[in-house]
C-alpha cells in the first residue's frame, strides 16, 4: 500500500512531507515524491527507488524555486500498479498547465476510458498511471468554469471515478489548502495548533499532534493552516470522527500492532477485497491484468502445472483442487526448485502458473525459463508489479495485496489463493466449460469472504490465550482432508518460520500409515474439518480420525465452520469459521493457524516479524 501525506501551516512543509514518508517507509514502495506551493509556483520532486534517490534530488534544488520554503505540499511513496517504477510514473501527477498535482493510493477502475476521453479532447499524458487522468480532469472541472474550486473539482471528478482511492491534491492558485478524497482507502487527518495534516496512516505525523480525525467512506476533506471541512461527494456538509493516538511514533508504524504480522492479518478483508477489484467485467468475463495469450492458446492448453515455493506452493496444492474440478484439466503442482531437474514434459499445450509474492523468487524463476524453453506457456501470480517474473510471461494476474513486511506470509497467501481461483475460473469460461452466471456465482462468493474474514479476526481472542497456553509445546501435528491439507501444510510452516518448533503436516488418511506413531500423551493436533454439507463422506472420516488421535491421547484443536455439532465432542480446543463453499474455506481455515503461529512465537520471546535465517524474498537458488 502507497504511503501519502499532506500539510498546510506556517512551517516549511518539504520538511515534515520527507519525515512523514520515512515513517511510512515499512509500507514497502518502489518511488517517491513531493509537491510543494511555494511563492505562487507549484514545485515538484520525484525519483524512482527509495527515499534517498529523492532526497539527494532534494539536495540538488537546495532553495531554488521556494520548494524548500513553502508551507503546503503533498508527499507520495508508491507501490506500481499502473506503470513501472519509474521517474515518470513516480507521483505526484501534474495537469497540463502545471497548476494542480495530485496524489493517489488505490486503483482507479476505469482510467482507461477516462484516459481515451482526455486524450481525444488534446490532452497528453506523460505517464503510464491512472493518477494522471485524475489531475487532468481536475484542471478540465475548473478551467471551463463548472467548479468553483479545487474542492469543488474534487467532488465533481469523485463521482466519475470507479475504484478503490485516497487522492490528495493541491492547486497553485489556492496556496494555503490541500485537498483529499477517499473511497475504500484509508486517509486520516492530523489536527494540529495552527496547522493540519493529512496522510494514510498517522504514524506519518504523530510527530506532531496526536489529535487525529477519521474520516467516513465516500468524503472530500479540505485543510488549511486554521481549518478542516468535510463534505460528502454531493457537497453536503459531514462530520469527522475524533480521535486521540495514544501509540508512540514506532508503534504507529505498525497501525498500533506489536508486530508487522498481526496487522497484516489484520489487513487481509482489505487485500482479498483489492485482489477482486474490478475482475469481472460487464459482460461476466474475468480479467487478468496483462494478457499476450488468445483465448485459442488457452482452449488449447491440455495440462496445467503450478510452480512455486514456500507458502505460495501451499496456494499452488489448493488452486489444483479448483482448477481440475472446473476445467477438467489435469494440474500438478510442482515445487519450483525441483521441477526443471526432474525434466517434466512441456509442450506447447501446457500452461505453467508462476506464484510468487515479490516476482523476483530465484527458484520459481529459472523454473518459469525452463518452461518458457520448451515452449509452454506462462501465467505469473505476483504481487509486485514490473517484476522480473510477470515480464517474462506470457500472462499475468497481481494480487493487489499491498506490500508485506513480515517475513513469513499472511495476507499474500490469501490474495495468492483468491489469484488462483480467478486462474482457474477464467480457464473455465474460456474453454467453454462454465457459463458467465456461473462464474459470477463464484465471483459473489469470494466477494463475501472480506465481511467473513472481518467476522472471524473479532474472534481471535481464544486462539491467542491457546498460543499462549501451547508455549512448551515439543511438537504440533496438523492434519486435513482435501483443501484442508494444504492448510495443515501452512499451519505447520507458519509454526516453524516463527516458532522454531516441530510441526508437520499431514493429510488425514495418511495417519495410519505412519505418522500416528508421533502422537504421545497431551501432543497438541491441529484439525481441519471439511464443510459437512459440502464434503459430506470426508468430513465424517476426519471425524474419525479426531477419535483416532484422541483414543493416543492427542489434545485436538478443530477447526470447523460454524454449527457443525458433529465435532464438538471430540475438540478440546473448537474454533469455529463462517460457512463458505468447500473450495473456498483455506480463505478462512488457513487465519486461525496464522493467529495461533504468531502467538506461540511471541509467547516463545521470538521476533515475529523476522525469524532467524530467513529472507522475505529468496533471490538466490
């Protein structure tokens, strides 16, 4: 997620823009800039990379032009999404005639048609985002008169946008004010004496006031040195939400979270529901977000195989449960450090999914090279846009999901496993084997995952007692049935990233052939139950093996969806999710596991954020 803030008051503002995008730093972006009002002139500053390429350009300008003068500006880090990183799509964008610069988080849907529209009124772009067309627009509201000010324009312009945003802006002729709107993004105001702040997330100007004012869904807000006003996209009047930071500096980085990890769990309702954005079309077609394959390559594939490593292959075993039972195409699921040393068989009628977090994990790369070598074809899952892994394939699908600063994967687990379920629903409308109502049915049940997810973090609270409670624990076993076993698998892995402790993982079935033998006296098992009315026979086998490991004296923690009566007897530890279609239950069943992981690890006195010998991003092989 970009990082933004905004300041208007009586002190030099590039200052406290620069400080507040350091505090956001831990949001992970790939370019910054700032836009500052200065002597009647808009002065603005931007470089790809981090923090530092800006600054030494800063130290370039030294006080040329007011911008290190002025007292109102805007700053921006962004994360790519539409455009590389590069100096020209770094923010702020400018209008045509130089007097407004905006900033942006989020996605504006429906830039294109927006874009094609300036562009045949004369308009020229000089970037690859869709922020641009958002500056333009505001220049076009009050260069012909309809908006009496940039306040104005702002409302005007919101109620054409589609999309996920928060969009700050400033205009030349209106010196002292900064302009911002939100919808489906977070903005916050920062109410200062004789100043006001605006940003993402207050830990950008905790520094100076901790009196802070929330803002609803759907509001333009306008600060100057002496006020704040809040109106709704119609103009009509609003009002803010109070509220006092009791958070130091460092701990507001962390949204208040002792740990980088927990708010990313918490922030998952929000990365699925970005990851969905704008996916299905009009007409009912999934969209991908870069496609150099025919809809004829794709009627053509014959064999799937998904590559990838860590958490993301535990993403890859669930999508080949999806992709076999609605394409009916065969799909295996490779680890990628192993596949090209196997020598799998490839042709032209393969389909290769790469999934990988940063698009830049070595394994799953020479693994996509080889594929790309024997000519099949490539679709990449990423969450990094212009990454070394989408450039070189042939199709791509981002998740959206916002940087993730932990090391061990929450958030892009999810929005891994939501890409892989548009994977394989767009392979199924395109080879003619599920209608458009049918995978808009789909599509409306991942919709509803965000609320379940927002439902089911509210009932954490016994999970973290259970950690706690499981801190001498010598080994945890984990088992499941059909997409359950892959969130035994992560279960088990998140307990050793941050727990440093024996897990494994099992599929149910399989504990009479072996791993029953582990089971002592207390060991902790960790179940996870299949719907009983999706999956009828299987939930009444894991049932079973429940009462295998409890007869050996295993302490069960069960994970089932809410109202299945028919497990409660045998859970020591019952943890119950909302009901969600059988497919799509690791949504659900994997954030409990995550919960309990990072618990254990901090009862344990562990750093949660980044465990010893690990790497967020693995670029060697």
């Amino acid at each position: 997620m970009c990082g933004i803030v905004g300041y208007a008051g009586p002190r030099p503002a590039l200052g406290i823009l620069v400080d507040g995008l350091r505090r956001l730093e831990y949001r992970g972006y790939d370019s910054a800039g700032v836009a500052v009002l200065a002597d009647g002139m808009l002065c603005t500053e931007r470089r790809a990379g981090k923090l530092v390429n800006l600054q030494g350009a800063l130290d370039q300008r030294g006080v040329r032009d007011g911008i290190a003068t002025g007292g109102t500006g805007i700053g921006h880090t962004r994360w790519a999404t539409h455009g590389g990183p590069t100096d020209r799509n770094a923010h702020p964008h400018q209008s045509s005639d130089g007097r407004i610069a905006v900033i942006h988080n989020g996605i504006i849907e429906n830039f294109a048609k927006l874009r094609a529209e300036l562009e045949a009124s004369g308009v020229a772009f000089a970037s690859d985002t869709d922020t641009e067309s958002v500056a333009h627009l505001l220049s076009a509201e009050l260069a012909d008169g309809r908006a009496k000010d940039l306040a104005d324009a702002m409302r005007r312009v919101c109620k054409r946008l589609e999309g996920a945003f928060t969009l700050l802006a400033v205009d030349s002729s209106e010196p002292e004010t900064v302009v911002g709107a939100r919808r489906n993004s977070p903005l916050v105001v920062g109410r200062g004496s004789g100043e006001n702040f605006l940003a993402s997330d207050v830990s950008a100007f905790i520094e100076h006031t901790r009196e802070a004012v929330e803002l609803g869904q759907d509001q333009v807000v306008v600060i100057t040195p002496r006020s704040i006003e809040i109106t709704d996209f119609d103009g009509v009047e609003a009002v803010g939400k109070d509220f006092h930071i009791d958070w130091d500096a460092s701990a507001a980085e962390k949204g208040g979270h002792e740990f980088f990890m927990l708010k990313e769990i918490e922030e998952q309702p929000r990365a699925v529901a970005d990851t969905l954005l704008g996916r299905l079309t009009d007409s009912g077609q999934i969209m991908l977000d870069e496609v150099r394959l025919t809809d004829q390559d794709l009627r053509n594939v014959d064999k799937v195989f998904i590559v990838a490593c860590g958490t993301a292959y535990h993403a890859g075993m669930v999508a080949k449960y999806a992709i076999e039972h609605w394409t009916r195409i065969p799909c295996e699921v490779e680890l990628a450090s192993e596949f090209r040393y196997r020598d799998p068989v490839l042709d032209r009628s393969t389909l290769v999914v790469a999934i990988s977090q940063s698009g830049e994990t070595m394994d799953t790369l020479m693994a996509l090279r080889h594929a790309k070598d024997q000519k099949a074809r490539v679709l990449a899952i990423c969450n990094t846009n212009g990454s070394t892994i989408p450039r070189e394939s042939d199709a791509v699908l981002y998740t959206h999901g916002g940087p993730e600063i932990a090391v061990a994967s929450t958030k892009a687990f999810l929005t891994q496993l939501v890409a892989c379920y548009l994977v394989g629903l767009h392979l199924a409308q395109v080879r003619g084997v599920k209608y458009a109502d049918e995978v808009a049915a789909v599509v409306a049940e991942l919709q509803q995952i965000p609320g379940k997810l927002d439902d089911l973090l509210a009932t954490m609270e016994p999970v973290r007692a259970l950690g706690q409670d499981l801190v001498d624990a010598r080994t945890v076993l984990f088992i499941g049935r059909h997409v359950g076993f892959p969130v035994a698998l992560e279960g088990a892995l998140k307990l050793k990233e941050l727990a440093y402790m024996h897990a494994e993982g099992f599929a149910a079935g399989e504990l009479k052939h072996g791993p029953i033998a582990l089971i002592e006296q207390d060991t902790p098992v960790v179940c996870v139950v299949p719907s009983a009315a999706g999956r009828g026979v299987l939930h009444d086998k894991i049932v079973s093996n429940i009462q295998e490991v409890r007869a050996r004296g295993a302490r069960t923690i069960v994970i089932a969806e809410e109202g299945d009566t028919g497990v409660e007897a045998y859970a020591d530890h019952l943890i119950s999710v909302p009901r969600t279609p059988t497919l799509l239950a690791p949504l659900l069943t994997t954030v409990p596991l995550q919960v309990l992981a990072a618990s254990i690890a901090a009862a344990r006195g562990h750093d949660v954020d980044q465990p010893r010998n690990l790497a967020k991003s693995v670029t060697v092989e």
